[in-house]
C-alpha cells in the first residue's frame, strides 16, 4: 500500500499521463476496501469464532440426554454445569484441539502466544458421534448423581428398605401356621401311617376343593389349616376305622402344605414403586412394603394401612417394629388387598448429642420424651439440663413485623426421661438441640516431660511435686534437676508459671510445692537448653549421616553406623574435619583466630575393623571418605535399529568414538538408513544429536565420527519411503517420497498452503533431527517432516487506530483524485 501510494506522489510530481494515474488509483481502492473490511469485521468474527469454542463444551444433544435421564430442565441442567464448571482450575478451552490440524508439540512455530485458529475448517473425525453420545450418557450420570445428594434427607426408618433383595420375602416351602387360610393353588400332603400308610399330594381345585382316595371331596378355600387337618381326618375315618379321631386308633394321619399359592396384592400411596405385586400367600404387610421400595421421603412410616374389601383391617406403626421388633400389626395378607401408605405426618428434627440425630415423624399427642426414646436417648456427653427447641409459630400466632420462629429451652430428667414441667409437646417443623457438655477437665494434674511415665494423675488432697514425680515412675538421667515450670490456671482463667528446683525438692534441700488443680508439671533435659553435640560422615559409604555424639565414640564406630565404606572409597585416605574449641569460642573481638578448623588426614587400611590407633571423634567432629581417584563404572551405551548386533556395549575408553562402536557392533545392516541416523543423549539434557553416519564411517575420527558418553542411544533406522506433511496445509498427510521434488511441491502435493500459512518459515526436518529452512537449497529426503507454521498475527497497533489511519489515507486519496480529474 505505501508502494502505491509512493507512486502516486512521484507521478504527481513528475507529471506523467492522466491514464496511468488514475489506473494505480483504481488498484488502490481495492486493497484499501479490503483493508476496510477486514478491520471491521476482524474483531467480531473473533468474538464469533471463541463463542462457537465454547458452544462446543455443552451440546443440545447432550443436554436433551441429560434431560430425560435426570428429569430436569435443560435450563436447570445448564446452569448446574455452568456453576460447576466455573470451579475447574483449567478451562476447558485450552485443551480443545482445532479440527484439520497436526500437533506440533515441542516445536517452536512462533514467538507468539495465541496463533491464529482458522475456525472456519471443520473435519468430522471417525468416532465423533459416538464420543458424544458417551459425553452425554456420562453427563446425564453426573448430574442425576448430584440431584439425588442435593434432594436426600436422613429419615429415619429410610435405609431399612435398602436391605439385599428377599430379605423379607417368605418361603414358599417350609412350615406354615395352624391358622393359616388355604386357598385355590395351594398344595395340600395327606401323610397316613399306622396300619395303612399312603401319602396324597394334592392341589386345591378352583371350586376350593380337594379329592382324596377313600375319603372323597373336601372343601379347603377359606378354611385354616387346623381345620382342614380335622375335616380330612374325619373323611378318612368313614372308610377306615383305625384311624385316630379323638377317641383312639392305630392309624395316624398329618396334613401339611407343600408349595404354596401366589397372591396378588397392591401397594399404593408414597412408596418408591407403587403397583401390584403377586406374592407368597404367606406374605405379611412388610413384605408388601419392602417389594415396593418402602415410603418415600413423603410417606408415613407411622400410619401404614390394610384395606381389603373397602375396609381398613391394620393400622401398622413401623417406629414400634424397628425400636422394640413388635410386629403384631403386621397383618397377613389375602387376595386382592389394598397397602396404602398415606401422606407423612408432622415432622421433627432432632440433633446434637443425642444417639440417632435424625428427622422423625410424629403423630399426634407425642411429646418431647416420645422424641428422645425414638432417637434412642441421649449420648454420655449431652448437657441434659436444658434441650433447646427451635419452633415454627402457628399461624394465629404470628404478628405483621415479628419473627416466624421462636427459641425456647425445656429443663429435662435425664434419669426420668421427662420434663421438669410436665409433657412437652411437639410440632410440626420443631428442631431440638441438646447441647454437649463442657470440655474442661478438672479434679487432676498433670506431668510431662522427662519422667518416665508423663500423663494426667488424680488430684489427691495434699499431692505436691515430689508426690506427683514418684507416682510417674521418677526422672530419667537426663532430666534437667536445676528448674522445672507449673504452668497453672486459676478459676479465673488467669495464666501463671512457677519455678521450682526440681532437684533441691526430691533431695528434701528445699521445701516441696504443693500443686492445684488443672497444674501442668513440665521436666526439662539438659539437651533442652543446649544443642546436643553431633559428629557427620559423607563420601563413601553406604548413607551419609549425622548422628549425636557420644564420648568415646571413634570413627570405626561411625563409618559402621553409615553401613560401611562403599566399593571404590579410598581405605587410605579419610579427612577428618576437627573444631579448634578455643578458637571458635574466642570472646576476643580484636583479635580474628588464625584457623578455627584442623583437618586430620587419616589412612584406614584394610584392617581399619581390628586395629587399636582409630582416632576418637570429638563433637562436631566432620568425616570425609575420598574416592579412589581412577575408579569410575562402565560407560554404557545403546544401539538401536540396523545393526547386525544390537544390544548394550561398555565404552572401552574415554575416547572411544561412534565408528568403533558400530564395528564392535558387527556394521550395518544392508538396508540401513544412514540419513536416520542419530544419537539421543541423556547428559545435561541435549537430547538429539543430528549426525552424519555416512561421513563418520568413511572418515573416523572426523567432526561427525562423535566421541560418545555415557548412557548415549544410537538409532538406525530402516529404509524410509514416505514425506509427511504437516501444519497449516490443506490435507495434512504422508506422500510418497520423490526423489528431486523440493517443499512446495510436496506441500501442493498436500492440498497447499492455508491462508494464514507462513510460507517463508516453511522448514523440513530430516529423520535425524536436521532442520533446513524452505530454500531452493534445502534438499527434501526419504522420511522428512515438513512443517507449515501458522503466521502470527499483526502486532502493536488495535483496530480502530487502523480505521483511523485508512479514513485518513481515503480522504488524502479523494483530495488527489480531484485534482487528477482537474
């Protein structure tokens, strides 16, 4: 643009023809429309392209999953997982990788920090759908999870229904009660024995009847089983009079019932799984209940009825089976009843230091020691004196401008479980707090330190410091006998400490002290109020340490606490690092020590365990154990890839180079890439080394035949047959390599270069780790990588400067418009 306008000026100047003028012009209102756009629309299309980032985080698809697993809101949904989301340490954005485009992790394409996103290239890679469908399955999972959390309330009763499957579910085999009521299906054995013995098995007919040989037809629907027994006993009799019916017989007859009937019965109301339920002919309301799940948090669990025919049979309080196991209001169940489950009554809230803090149902005439027997009474460390109660006013007693709740505090029995002012009842909405009992602690002493058994002591009348010693046990060696301290507390609160000559007072020189409640005895060592002398060991040996110093300890004693000397230290020459005491502890400030540390060269030998000269070590004695100057362990290094022996060598010198390593290692392979060739260095962190393997062989001990170190990995890889393409290109991809074709020709060869492609940082990179910039030069080799990197952004100035500019530049370019038409 400023060749233009520079061109412009110079014609104006000079005077050249009208026609080649105006046509510069009419190349110039292009670019300066462009320019116009571009500045215009830049920003906005920004802003477009971050929001339709962020759209991909959350998609409709997955909240309409969502939904319908959780049964929520899309709206309720979204701001759930914005409110969760705005908790994550790393946005999410971050992460994403744009569609269409190589990694190129670990290569530095700019100096820019955000490069350009051309957000207009979409890809559908293989797998989207899926992935969304499983983001969708694990969000909906996530968020049903978090709204059952939010919505659970501990009831109490409410886990007794989350027992294993059949826990309640009676048998349809086994004994049953005498006054159990047959009906049709179920299967009754007839047992004979005496002086005719035969069994019957047979099934109640639909007309509620049985048939039996000898005995005829026997009507059992809605007879109990004791009945049945003697109604068949009484048939048999008529054909065979041996058997025994009361008055004496040989023969004996039992009835029992095998595999009973089926049942179907309905549980309606506020229970988890409302519906009808065919169960055992002996079930019992409980089972009913826990087939459908148990109340719901709306349900009573102290009202749950029986009705059959239209008419209530039972009224079953559940509180009376789980806290004392009464259930003889668990009423059997017939064909066709009803379990209703009404609506849950008055609800209470219990907490503090009582055994079961839960929300209970009340009925009503409950009182507070209703309460506290259900919860299972109080806790060892509950304040009883006072049980606080938060309460709900009732309607008629609220005032415009007063508070809703009032607080009131109910002085209690604990021993007598009730009220000092007689029944207290309960409410609807109450919350009752007991309170717990103070912490402090009193009617004791306490010692701690150097005895031999600190802790808390019973405060005896008369106990004093002497007292309080001997009972711990006494002092241990170390224990500092000049002071000890009482640390003591008044009734107050009031803060004290009392020295005492712990000494003078256990040798009977000084007179002992007596000690108060709550007093702290605290006996000092002598390490306490000095710093214990330590001697240190380093070098080699097994682990360096520094232990306390202990008077005749010598350094045999301290090279056997750090394990012994390692395989390469040096048995003749050890250094030990001595303070010089009356130097260092010079009070002389005119005058500087000379030398304030002697070192001490020693010669362990071999016989260092047995000998009788090892020096003694004095406090904050150093040691140092020297290596043997020329020991060092194999160097190592690896080959990879063509070689006829690939494997692990030792280097045999320290110059030993890469051609003698690839000898020893029997040469290459015929199909070895020498041009893949490199080495991976791990020392200081170098990394790959891009080398010449060609030359290095045909002239050892050049500049590419390298010296190697250890723990170097040689890669030779085998012959390579493609060129990958990577980075702001149209298709990125690998092609077949081609001999004599430069960069461009492979990059038009992968769709070209992308509008915000920055061809002049084009570079190849070799299979070995050489990178060559995109010049008529740079040659292109089997296994290269090409890399397009993204052009950075302009930098400096902001969109409305460049507005203002280009305005300026049209109305300079208008004025000499004019003057041309002139």
């Amino acid at each position: 643009m400023n060749t233009i306008f520079r061109q412009l000026r110079y014609q104006a100047k000079e005077g050249l023809n009208m026609r080649v003028l105006r046509k510069h012009l009419r190349a110039a209102v292009p670019v300066l429309f462009l320019l116009v756009s571009a500045s215009i629309l830049g920003w906005p299309l920004c802003v477009s392209a971050q929001e339709q980032l962020s759209s991909q985080q959350l998609t409709p698809e997955m909240l309409a999953e969502a939904s319908r697993r959780t049964g929520l809101s899309q709206e309720e949904l979204l701001r759930r997982y914005q409110a969760r989301a705005g908790e994550a340490d790393t946005p999410a954005a971050e992460t994403v990788n744009q569609p269409g485009r190589t990694s190129l992790e670990g290569v530095d394409d700019s100096t820019v920090e955000q490069p350009f996103v051309d957000s207009d290239q979409e890809v559908a890679l293989p797998f989207s759908n899926l992935l969304t469908e499983e983001m969708a399955d694990i969000f909906a999972d996530s968020l049903l999870a978090q709204s059952v959390a939010e919505d659970s309330i501990a009831f109490f009763g409410t886990d007794f229904f989350q027992l294993d499957d059949g826990v309640f579910s009676p048998p349809s085999f086994g004994p049953v009660p005498q006054d159990y009521r047959l009906g049709v299906g179920d299967e009754v054995i007839v047992n004979v024995w005496g002086a005719i013995e035969y069994q019957e098995t047979r099934l109640v007919d639909r007309d509620g009847s049985i048939i039996l040989p000898g005995g005829g037809k026997i009507m059992c629907a809605g007879r109990r089983l004791a009945e049945v027994g003697n109604a068949v006993r009484q048939s048999l009799a008529r054909s065979h009079s041996t058997i025994d019916t009361g008055d004496g017989g040989d023969t004996e007859v039992e009835v029992t019932l095998g595999k009973l009937r089926s049942i179907r019965v309905y549980v309606v109301g506020a229970v988890q799984r409302p519906g009808s339920y065919e169960l055992s002919s002996v079930s019992r309301m409980l089972t009913a209940l826990y087939a459908a799940g148990g109340p719901t948090v709306d349900g009573s669990f102290r009202s749950v009825r029986l009705v059959r025919g239209g008419e209530k049979i039972a009224n079953f309080d559940l509180y009376r089976y789980l806290l004392s196991g009464d259930r003889s209001a668990d009423a059997q169940l017939r064909e066709g009843d009803t379990v209703f489950v009404p609506d849950v009554g008055p609800i209470v809230r219990i907490s503090g230091e009582v055994k079961r803090p839960l929300y209970y149902e009340m009925l009503p005439g409950e009182t507070l020691r209703d309460l506290l027997t259900f919860c299972g009474g109080f806790t060892s460390r509950a304040a009883t004196e006072a049980v606080h109660i938060q309460r709900i006013l009732p309607p008629e007693e609220r005032r415009s401008g007063e508070s809703d709740y009032t607080f009131e505090d109910v002085p209690f029995d604990a021993e007598a479980m009730h009220s000092r002012q007689g029944p207290v009842p309960i409410l609807d909405g109450d919350v009752v707090l007991v309170d717990t009992i103070s912490e402090r602690m009193g009617n004791f002493v306490e010692v701690m330190g150097r005895v031999k058994r600190p802790g808390r002591y019973e405060l005896e009348p008369g106990i004093t410091v002497g007292d309080l010693v001997r009972v711990a046990g006494g002092l241990w060696p170390d224990a500092l006998l000049e002071s000890a301290v009482i640390d003591r507390t008044s009734r107050e609160g009031g803060f004290f400490a009392l020295s005492v000559p712990l000494g003078k007072i256990l040798d009977g020189s000084s007179a002992d002290v007596a000690l108060q409640d709550g007093d702290i005895l605290e006996v000092f060592t002598r390490w306490d109020i000095q710093d214990r002398p330590m001697v240190y060991i380093s070098g080699e040996v097994h682990e360096a340490m520094s232990v306390p110093w202990r008077e005749g300890m010598t350094l045999r004693d301290l090279v056997l606490k750090a394990g012994g000397l390692s395989a390469h230290a040096d048995w003749l020459h050890a250094e030990i690092a001595r303070l010089l005491d009356a130097a260092v502890r010079s009070h002389d400030l005119r005058r500087q020590p000379e030398q304030t540390v002697e070192v001490l060269e020693v010669s362990l030998g071999n016989d260092f365990l047995l000998r009788q000269d090892i020096p003694v070590l004095q406090p904050w004695d150093r040691v140092y154990i020297r290596k043997l100057p020329w020991w060092q362990n194999q160097r190592t290094v690896q080959i990879f890839g063509e070689v006829f022996y690939p494997g692990t060598f030792s280097l045999e010198r320290q110059d030993e180079r890469l051609s003698s390593v690839i000898a020893r290692a029997g040469g290459l392979k015929p199909d070895a890439y020498l041009l893949g060739a490199r080495i991976v260095r791990e020392q200081e962190d170098v990394g790959n080394i891009a080398i010449d393997l060609k030359k290095a062989l045909e002239d050892p001990g050049s500049e590419q035949d390298i010296i190697l170190q250890d723990g170097d990995r040689l890669v030779i890889p085998d012959r390579m047959f493609t060129v990958t393409v990577r980075g702001e290109v149209g298709f990125p991809t690998s092609l077949v390599f081609q001999d004599g074709l430069k960069i461009d020709d492979y990059v038009d060869m992968a769709g070209g270069y992308l509008e915000k492609a920055d061809k002049g940082r084009t570079r190849v990179v070799w299979p070995n780790g050489l990178s060559l910039p995109n010049k008529g030069s740079s040659k292109v080799v089997a296994g290269a990588t090409i890399i397009v990197p993204v052009e950075p952004p302009p930098e400096g100035r902001d969109t409305w400067e460049i507005i203002r500019d280009i305005s300026s530049v049209v109305a300079s370019l208008a004025t000499v418009w004019l003057i041309v038409d002139k």
